[in-house]
C-alpha cells in the first residue's frame, strides 16, 4: 500500500513539473485561450495552481517578507521559478537582500 502511494505521489511530482509551461501560457493568456481542456491538460493546471498563486504575488509576498524581516513560505522559490538552479539563486538573493536590509 505504502509503495503505490509512494508511486502516485511521484506520478503527481513528475505531472507536476511537465505541466509547469502550460500552466504559466494559461495564467499568462486564459485558460479561455488554450481551447478544450484534455484531462491531463486540467489536472496539470489543477497541480499548478500554488505555483500561479505564488507568481502572481510574487513581488508583494518578498516586499512583505522584506519589510517585516520575515522569510516567505519554504516552497515560494521553487513555485517561482522553472528549475532547481533558478530556486538557489533566487533565494540567495533573497537572503542576501534580506542580511542588507537588517544591516
């Protein structure tokens, strides 16, 4: 039972980050524009629905936490960028940003 869970947490991972693309057309442009839905096609908007969120308020969520001196939520980089890499930079910066505001 525990693997098979296991195998669909990976599954909705992987669906997940393919899905990641589309999901920032259809915030960019309406999901109106991308015409009929498949199934996966929904399910991959439906798995990336922080990750918009987040996007969205991306510059006022890192005023905010720079303003009040307060980190923002543990998954917000990686929702914000496309790749591991991108995360760790971004968040560097953030820190950084963050030591030079607390002087």
């Amino acid at each position: 039972m525990l693997r098979s869970v296991e195998s669909f947490s990976c599954l909705l991972r992987y669906s997940q980050k393919k899905s990641r693309v589309f999901a920032d057309f259809a915030d960019a442009y309406g999901a109106g524009f991308l015409g009929k839905l498949t199934y996966p096609q929904f399910v991959g908007l439906w798995l990336n629905r922080n990750r918009v969120l987040y996007r969205r308020a991306q510059s006022v969520v890192l005023g905010v936490a720079l303003a009040n001196r307060a980190d923002p939520p543990k998954d917000f980089f990686a929702e914000i960028t496309d790749n591991e890499q991108e995360e760790a930079v971004a968040a560097s910066r953030h820190r950084a940003a963050q030591r030079q505001a607390n002087g």
